[in-house]
C-alpha cells in the first residue's frame, strides 16, 4: 500500500487557512490599535482641558506703584514699637493704598473722575492691604520711606486680561464695571498693572472666597509634601517587612491564606472607609489633632499598605526558587538568603510597588476629607517634626475645595492645582522608572 | 583496573561518612522514597543511577535536608553525617548545609559576578581572613572546577552570562570553596561538553582524596568511570547497592541488569 500523496502545494502562493489566520491577526492588532488610540485620545482631551483651564493660573495681574508710607497714620506714637505698630489694621493700610494708587493714577495723567474713589481703590486686591502691613512690621524702618510696592489686582481684572470676564460680562456683573475695566487697560499700558508669573500660587497659603486673586498653594503643597514623608517612613519597612515574612517565612497554612484574602480586600476597600477608621481611631480615639498631616499621613499609609505589599509579595514570589536552593546549598540562612539575594531581585518590582501606591496616596482626596483636612488653612504648618501636628491642607483636597467655590477665578485656581499635583506624579513616576532601570539585573 | 579500584574501595570502605536508615520520603500523599538503606563511605564516589522519576534526586536532597524548602515533603527515617542524627530536632540545617554542599541539576548561579558567586560561601562561613585569602580561595575553586582559564580575565562579569556548561562549573566552584565534607552533584555532567565533562570527572576523581562525593548520573560509562560505589533506584526504591565494578559487571537483581543493559529506564 502507497501512503497518500498529498498535492504538493507552492510557498509561493497563501493558502485559505493561512490567508483565514492572517486576517485574524490583522483585525486583533487593529482592536490593539484602536484600544490604545482611544486611551490616547481621552489623555489628550484630559491634559488639553486642564491645561487649557489652568496654566493662566500661574500668571497673575499686579499693581505695580510707589507708596510713601505715613509715619503718622502707621506708627501714631511715633516709637516705632512693634506692639504699638501691630494696632494699626489693615484699615490703615489699606488707606494708604487707596491714597498712593490715586497718586499713581495723577502722576500718569489718567482721569479717573467718572469713577467714584471706591470703584478705583476695587481695582486692588483686598489682600494688598495686609501685605504691605507685613512687609513693614517686618521692616518698621521703612516708615516715612517711599517704597516699590507690586500688589495683586482684584480677580475681576486679573480675569480681564486672562480673557475670562469682558466689557459685556461686566456690564451684568455687579462687582465690577465696564468703567473699571476700561481703567484697568489705562493702568496697564502706562506700566501701573502688568501680568507675570505668580510665584504666589505655589508657595502662598489659600486666600477666602473674597480675594481668589491671592489663592496659593503653599499651605496644601507643604500638607502633601509632609504627608508623603510620613508614608514614605511608615509604609516602606512595614510593607516590605510583612510582604518578606508572608512570602518567605510564614507556614503556610489557614491563617497565612486567611491574611492573604485579606489583605487583597483591604487593597479594594474604599478608600472613604479608611477614612471613617481614622477618624474614629486617630482622632477620637487616639485625640490626634484634626487636620493635621500626621493623621492624614497614618490614615494614608493604611490604604497604601496593601497596596504596596500585594505587588511586594508578587515580585518575591517572582524571584527564581532555584536562587533560593543555591544560597540554601552554600549554607546560607533563611534570613542570609532573603537579604542577599531574593530581595535584591525583587527590589524594581518592589520599588514600582510602592511608588505607584505613594502616587495613588498623593491623590487621595476622600479619607481627608473626613478627618478634617479640607478646613481653612491660612497658617503655615511648623518644620517637622512639630508641624506634623499642626492643620495643613492637601493638594487633591485645595482642588476639591476650590472647585467648591463661586467665584469662576476658583475654577482656573483648581485646574492649575491639577497641574501642580500631575507635575508631582510625573516626578514621582519618573523616580520610579530610573530605580528601577538602576536596580534591574537580569539571571 | 577494576582490581586497583577494589583494593581502594577496600581502603575507603573503612569509615561511614553517611548511613541511611529505613528513609521513606512522600510528597503530600505520594510515597516517592520507600525504605532506602545506604552507606556512602568517606572519601569515596558513590554513583547513583536509575531510570528517570526513581527518586534520585529526592534521596540526593535528603542528605542535605534541601528537602525541607519543599512544601508537603515528609522524610521519615534516619541519616546520620558522622553517626550523627542529621534529622534530630537540635541540628541546625544551615550548619548541616555548610558541610554537606551541593550542585543542582539546573545550573542556577546567583545574578552576580562570577567572583562573587565563589566567594560568598567562604564569606558568609568566614573562612577567609581578608582579601588576599579570598582571592585565594575564589582561584582555587575555579581552577578545580576547570574554568579559571576561561572566566581569569573576567571576575567582575555576571555569572548568568555564562555558558549553560560554565555556569554548571561555575555553581561547581562555588559548592566546592566553602570546603564541604561531602558534596552532592545531581548530574552534574548533564549540560557538559566531552571535555568540560572528562575535567568534571577528573575534578570528582581529585575531591575523592579529601572527601566523599554522592553523584547522580544518567550515564552509565560515567557512573563506571568516576565511582567506586553504584546505587540502582527504580520507581523509589533501592534496588541494589554495591561495588561499582560488581553492580556493572555482575548485577545481582535482575531489574539492575535490564536497566544497565538498556532495557528498561
Ligand atoms: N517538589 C516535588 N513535589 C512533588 N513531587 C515531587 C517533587 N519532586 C519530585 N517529586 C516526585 O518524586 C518522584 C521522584 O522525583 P525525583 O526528582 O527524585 O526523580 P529523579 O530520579 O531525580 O529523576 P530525574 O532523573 O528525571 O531527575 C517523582 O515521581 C516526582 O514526581
Ligand atoms: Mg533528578
């Protein structure tokens, strides 16, 4: 019996199951493609309307003028006492603006006499006054001097020449009026009002509802900032030390499964609850202070624990068990083993662990809400480690805060807030990639 | 020869350097070892062969108590490393390990350079007094695993970028410079070139005179060649156990005989 021929086939020409398994290949990249492109599309929509809201917030109009400041309306003893000094509100103060301002206006030869004398004085920024108070009890020897004072402008003209409020909007708008406005332009093209960067939306504290103008972030950077420290400290041993005693030297048996199943719901619980624990352990328990970055800090590493040690145990679980017989077989002990040579190894995938969960923490907005971290902050926190006690604000939080606000120059505070924040998680990440491209080795 | 190798195993035969009594080892509910009996003498090569899946290396990992990293694995029975209890409750692994090295059947060097795969036994046991001795101790081992000339010019470079049969020689050197008593090679040969393999035997032949070698081989000419004694496994158990040139030549089973003459395995 001859065994079947079969036809002998040219390589030349694609056969119909060969040509069938092609197109699937072709229609599953095309999925590929077009998954990845939505996902582009949808970061680009993302950071456009961010950006696009918010960068303005970075630039800020100022008055810019001399003053001469009175002696006699601001020290009226004339003892240059810093207590005594300390009695003149900003009141005082702020007539002293009022006055320079119009000064200012003569000296440049622009009429303002259609407007009356409080529509001008509008046009600064209700912060002004307190700021030129700090600057001379700060300095009480510049009393009687002329000094170059550069103030913000009310939020109404800062918008105005940002593109958000125009003569037509200001004609309904019961803060501001076209007259003002029109001022405003005279101000700035004879160099009394000039936009530049506002380095005071980084490092100021929040400012009320009244004066969006002088909003900063200083006060919720420096929250985070201190918050993210504490979790740093707190999370990084604990978790890498629970993830190695899991995933090396715990017996396996119930309990350890028991920890294991709970350790991955805990990964998944909201993170509101974890709030509502920190409150009811940190704060009322425990009489922390509300508001502060240590309780923000505690309530945090909580929620990043298991979040850190899940990818921690996956990467010590990852490391070759043939590495582990070999320091076993030179004699090495358990605790030899683990440090020399399991950990090393999975140190990039632990490093990746817990950056992404430290970035997932800076985000965090919910749990601190809940233990008060959304109050008013206009003081600045002490240098660790006592500052760590006192009220600050979080970065997410300033965000949520702000969006919660009327005023619309909130709304442009809260997109650049974002920026901020996605400037720190692109640092945070970027942290993360150069760890671990310095710890990978490869067996 | 075969009467020269006698009169040596005669001479090494003197001193047990190992005795398993009645070892039974199961896997969860998997009897894998059932009831071995052996004598590995000190300063002698003890071959073990038998088809695959018999067991070998499971009775291999006993010696050193490796078996204890494997989850669900039970040892019963008693082995003693010089009439002492190696399973008793006081025996601290570690140390047992320290004297009783061993080579995988997989080369799994550590992802370091290849001076330090060497040199972190002799480091982590303290048995070289400062650098100089450490370098000793590192070129000792290598020339004795046959790789120094290839890898002399090359320390600081990683171990894995080795070939698969230097890497095998490489885990040899590193077993070797710790200075076990007894040393456990579980096919050590297997991803070896002719050469490579004929320096490992020699090497094998050369550790004899200063301590007992347990090796496990799927080639018949190499147990013959190397060993003095011969252990035959088949399906977890002990089959036979003997003078090597007798085990070849005169197999008293007839189940050793069908394997060593190709039928089974
Ligand atoms: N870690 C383990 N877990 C469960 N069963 C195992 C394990 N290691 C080995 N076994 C089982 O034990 C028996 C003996 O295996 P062993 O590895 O000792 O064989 P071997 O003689 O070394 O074979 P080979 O020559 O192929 O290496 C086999 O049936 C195997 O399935
Ligand atoms: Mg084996």
């Amino acid at each position: 019996m001859t065994p079947v021929q079969s036809p002998r086939r040219s390589l030349l020409t694609v056969d119909a199951r060969t040509r069938r398994r092609n197109a699937a290949e072709t229609r599953f990249r095309a999925y590929g493609i077009i998954a990845v492109s939505l996902a582009m599309l949808a970061l680009a929509v993302l950071l456009y309307s961010v950006f696009s809201n918010g960068i303005s917030a970075f630039r800020q109009t100022f008055i810019v003028m001399d003053i001469t400041l009175d002696s006699a309306a601001l020290d009226p003893t004339g003892q240059r006492d810093p207590a005594a000094m300390a009695k003149v509100t900003t009141i005082g103060y702020g007539k002293q603006i009022e006055a320079a301002l119009v000064h200012a206006l003569e000296a440049k030869g622009i009429s303002s006499a259609e407007i009356s004398a409080k529509d001008v004085s509008a046009l600064i920024s209700k912060e002004s006054p307190a700021q030129l108070r700090n600057i001379v009890l700060a300095n009480p020897a510049l009393l009687g001097s002329t000094i170059h004072f550069r103030g913000y402008a009310n939020a109404r003209i800062d918008g105005y020449f940002k593109g958000r409020v125009s003569m037509e909007s200001a004609v309904r708008d019961s803060n501001i009026s076209p007259a003002q406005l029109q001022l405003a332009d005279k101000m700035r093209a004879t160099g009394l009002m000039e936009v530049g960067f506002n380095w005071g939306f980084l490092t100021g504290p929040d400012a009320s509802e009244l004066r969006p103008e002088a909003a900063g972030l200083g006060v919720a950077i420096l929250g985070s900032l201190y918050m993210m420290l504490i979790v740093l400290v707190l999370a990084l041993p604990i978790g890498v030390a629970a993830s190695i005693y899991l995933e090396e030297f715990a017996p396996q048996n119930r309990w350890t499964d028991l920890i294991e199943v709970n350790i991955a719901n805990l990964a998944a619980v909201p993170s509101i609850v974890f709030g509502i624990l920190g409150l009811a352990l940190f704060i009322n328990f425990a009489g922390l202070p509300q508001s502060a970055p240590v309780v923000g800090a505690l309530v945090l590493t909580l929620i990043t624990l298991p979040r850190i040690i899940i990818p921690a145990r996956a990467s010590l679980k990852s490391v070759p068990p043939s590495i582990r017989d070999a320091a076993l077989a030179v004699g090495a002990s358990k605790m030899q083993t683990v440090l020399h040579h399991v950990l090393p190894l999975a140190m990039p995938g632990i490093l990746t662990g817990l950056i992404i969960g430290l970035a997932q923490a800076l985000g965090e907005t919910a749990p601190l809400l809940l233990i008060g971290m959304v109050a008013f902050v206009r003081d600045f926190p002490a240098a660790p480690p006592e500052g760590f006690f006192d009220p600050a604000s979080a970065l997410p939080v300033q965000v949520y805060n702000w969006t919660q606000r009327a005023d619309p120059a909130f709304a442009e505070r809260a997109s650049g807030a974002i920026i901020v924040l996605l400037v720190f998680l692109l640092v945070i990440n970027s942290v993360a990639i150069v760890l671990r491209r310095r710890f990978e080795r490869r067996w | 020869m075969n009467t020269m190798q006698k009169v040596e195993n005669a001479l090494a035969d003197s001193e047990i350097k190992i005795g398993a009594r009645g070892v039974q080892v199961y896997y969860g509910t998997n009897h894998a070892l059932k009831d071995v009996d052996v004598d590995i003498a000190d300063k002698t090569v003890t071959a073990f062969i038998g088809p695959s899946g018999c067991g070998k290396s499971t009775f291999l990992r006993c010696l050193n108590r490796m078996n204890d990293t494997i989850v669900g694995c039970r040892v019963e029975g008693q082995i003693t490393l010089d009439g002492e209890d190696i399973y008793a409750p006081t025996v601290d692994p570690v140390q047992l390990r320290a004297r009783v090295g061993m080579v995988f059947q997989k080369p799994n060097p550590f992802p370091k350079s290849i001076f330090e795969n060497v040199a972190y036994g002799p480091r982590i046991h303290g048995l070289a007094r400062g650098r100089a001795e450490l370098d000793e101790i590192v070129e000792k081992s290598l020339r004795r695993a046959a790789l120094w000339d290839e890898v002399k010019d090359r320390l600081t470079a990683p171990g894995t970028g080795l070939s698969g049969g230097q890497q095998q020689r490489l885990c040899i050197a590193r077993a070797i410079a710790t200075a076990p008593e007894v040393l456990l090679m579980d096919e050590p040969a297997s991803a070896l070139d002719p050469i490579a393999t004929a320096q490992i035997e020699e090497l094998i032949d050369e550790l004899r005179s200063a301590f007992s070698v347990v090796i496990v081989t799927h080639s018949m000419q190499q147990a013959a060649r190397v060993s003095q004694k011969t252990a035959f496994f088949h399906l977890g158990s002990l089959v036979e156990f003997g003078e090597t040139g007798q085990i070849f030549t005169n197999p008293q089973d007839p189940r050793t005989e069908s394997y060593i003459t190709g039928r089974i395995g």
